[in-house]
C-alpha cells in the first residue's frame, strides 16, 4: 500500500491543493463584482449624460 505510507502527506497535499481552487474562486468573484460595478457606474454615467442632453434641448 504506497498510498497510504504518509497520510499526512496525502492530506496536505490535498488541502493546498483544495485552498488553491478556493483562492481562484475567490479571485474570480472578486474581478466579477468589480466588472459588475463598473458596468452600473458606466449605466449611471450614461443616464446622467442622456439627462444633460434633454437639459440642454429644453432649456
């Protein structure tokens, strides 16, 4: 049984191996919500722009 001859080998391996999925998954979330972000300030910055032009017809 090679295996088995160090289990705490075995474990540690696999727990860096499961923290490293982790640390990208949290990585990915992050750049998600930061692109999220962006594209409603982008939405806002539209509509304040749309609002300015319809000002700028009225008056």
């Amino acid at each position: 049984m090679k295996l088995f001859h160090d289990p705490a080998q075995q474990v540690e391996k696999f727990s860096s191996h499961v923290y490293i999925i982790h640390y990208f998954s949290v990585e990915i979330n992050i750049s998600l919500q930061i692109e999220k972000i962006a594209l409603q300030n982008e939405k806002c910055f539209r509509n304040s722009e749309k609002r300015r032009e319809i000002k700028r017809f009225v008056y």
